[in-house]
C-alpha cells in the first residue's frame, strides 16, 4: 500500500477508536473498549509507517486535522452531538489547512 493509503487507513482505524471511546462509557462496555484499544493501536502502527515515506509534519497535521473534522461529522451522525454554523466553519478552516500543507509541498521525507 502506498504512503497516502497507510495514512487514510490509520485515520480510519482513529475514527473507529474514538467512535468507540465515546460507546464505551467510560470503558464500562468491553467490545466498544476492545475497540478504543485496538482501534487506536492499529492507527499509530499504520503512522509509523506513513512517516517511513512522508514528512511526519503533514502526516501527523493531516492524521489529526481529518480525524478531528471527520469526527464532528460523525459525532452529530451517530450521537446527535450538535454541529452549528460556527462548527462547521471551523471544520472548513481545518480542511483548508490540511489542503495548504499538501499544496506547500509535504510530501516526500
């Protein structure tokens, strides 16, 4: 797999760890807490080895910037948390970041 599908694995494998962190209730439930643990596991094995191949300060910026906007989408999807106007424009100033590191140049180390 090349380094831009390790880095779209690991921020899968993130959002199902914290999708889960929140069903665990406070690590009450134990699939959901089997989940956080492997969840989160599999998305810092997955970054290892994306920042073999790309500069960890995109990796690590595009790792954090799409979990945190990907997961106020799925927080309002999934748990009816709200999502305001001033929430999603925030999520528009995240994305717009990620995409200005990738136009700077990011890419291989």
């Amino acid at each position: 797999m090349n380094a831009w599908g390790l880095l779209a694995a690991a921020i899968a494998a993130e959002l199902v760890a914290t999708a889960s962190l929140k069903a665990s209730a406070g690590f009450s439930r134990l699939l959901p807490s089997v989940m956080v643990v492997l969840g989160y596991g599999v998305s810092f094995w997955l970054l290892g080895l994306t920042v073999k191949k790309l500069e960890i300060s995109t990796v690590y910026a595009i790792w954090s910037g799409a979990g945190t906007a990907l997961m106020a989408v799925i927080g309002w999807w999934l748990f009816k948390e709200s999502l305001t106007p001033l929430k999603l424009a925030s999520i528009a100033l995240i994305v717009a970041g990620v995409v200005g590191l990738n136009l700077s140049g990011g890419g291989h180390a």
